[in-house]
C-alpha cells in the first residue's frame, strides 16, 4: 500500500510538467500557421484594391478605394472607403468665397475635420517680408484698403505645409473703375449676341423668302410645260383623225 501511494504521488508530481511541454510543442505550430495566412489574406487584400482619382489637383483631398472583386451584385466595382490624397502644396491664385463693396471672405483649403490643421495667413509685400496675421482660422474676413494686399493662406500639418493659396483684394478706387469696365463688357457682350441674333434670324427670312420663290417657278415652269404637252398631243390627234377620215373616203 505505501509503495502504491507514493506511485501515485510521484504519477501527481510528474503530469503537470507533461501537459506544459505539450501545450508548449502545439502553440508554435498554430502560431506558424495563423502568420502564414495573414500575409497571403493581405496579398488578395491589396491585389482587389483599386484607388480613384484624387479630388484636388493640388493640396489635400480625399480619393475613392474601389473593390474590384467580390462586389454585391453584377457591379464591377465598388466603393468600401475613402483615403486622403496630396497633390503640389502651391494651389495658385484662388477666389473668394463672397465680396461685395468693402469686404472680402477668404479660404484656406483644407478637408474635414477643420480643426485638425493650423492656419496662417500672410500679406505679401514685394521686396518685404511677410507679415503674419493673427487671426488662424480657416476662413477669414478682410476690409479693403486704399490700395490692393495679397492675402495668403499656408494649411500646415505637424509643422509642414500641406497646402496654400493666395488671394488679391483690389482697393475700394480699383473697384469702383472695374465695375463699370464689367458693365461696358456686359453691354458689348449683349450687343454681339444681338446683332448675331439678327443676323440670323434675317439670313433665315431671306432663306425661306428664296425656297418660296423655288418652289413658285417650279410650279409656273410645269404648268407650261404641261400646256405644251397638252397642245402637242391634240396636234398629233388632229393629224391621225384627218389621215385616216381620208383614207376612208379613198
């Protein structure tokens, strides 16, 4: 009896360390197997991807990821989500969102969310530096001046500039000598379509007058020729009822 115990007791003492080292001989291999799937799953993955054209031609935009494999449906393609795109950081000279006679608003270009980038504005000076405005917000409200400033907008992101656009906003005096410019330009552009207007519509009456004048002769030039056959053909009548009303009477 006691030599059976301690078998048992040595069997207790022996079987955990067992289970331990078989555990730890099997996860290696599920490990193994789990990692090489992984990548051949990412390779189909990136190989049914396709990305869209970006929005923008310049600062920051977004762009489609398009499926191209295993859509719902007999679609082709397919849209499963969007990503952000960057083009050339110099955006050129933009437009104002409104102006009117004595202010302009202004944008920086930047996508949602706004308030993930830093906005700087600066006025630009030939031959000077430029000055920093402190107002860094995406969109700005500015007065007009006696005389034209360009404004400029840097979008910036973790201490780089992602994106930027300038604006010009012409004095009060050149404003008041370009809007009647724009109305002289207006008036002229009227008057063209006018006189080409005209000139249509007299080309197609002068048209129409000729096809008339077409089809009048057509018709008098038949007429006569009709009376003409007509005539002929009583003539060659007359000839054939005397030749033969002779020919009776011999």
């Amino acid at each position: 009896m006691a030599g059976r115990a301690c078998g048992e007791a040595l069997l207790l003492l022996l079987l955990p360390p067992l289970l331990t080292a078989l555990l730890d001989a099997e996860l290696p291999g599920s490990g193994d197997e789990s990692e090489r799937a992984e990548p051949g799953l990412n390779a189909l993955e990136s190989t049914a991807l396709e990305f869209g054209e970006c929005t923008v031609t310049c600062g920051i935009g977004i762009q489609e990821i398009l499926l191209t494999s295993g859509c719902p449906g007999d679609e082709a393609k397919c849209i499963v989500g969007v990503k952000e795109c960057h083009g050339p950081v110099d955006c050129g000279w933009g437009r104002p969102i409104s102006e009117n006679s004595s202010s302009v608003m202004m944008t920086c270009i930047y996508i949602s969310p706004e308030n993930r980038f830093k906005y700087v504005w600066k006025i630009l000076t030939s031959d000077k530096p430029a000055s920093i405005l402190p107002n860094d917000s995406a969109v700005v409200v500015v007065h007009r001046d006696t005389r034209s400033v360009t404004y400029q907008c840097e979008t910036q992101e973790n201490g780089s500039i992602i994106a930027s656009v300038k604006y010009t906003v012409n004095a009060t005096t050149e404003l008041k000598t370009k809007q009647p410019m724009r109305k002289e330009r207006g008036q002229s552009r009227r008057r063209r379509a006018d006189g080409i207007l005209i000139f249509c519509v007299i080309t197609a009456v002068i048209m129409t007058i000729g096809v008339i004048f077409v089809i009048i002769f057509i018709i008098l030039r038949w007429a006569v020729v009709k009376t003409d056959l007509e005539s002929t053909n009583g003539q060659d009548d007359k000839k054939l009822t005397n030749q033969s009303s002779v020919s009776t009477m011999e």
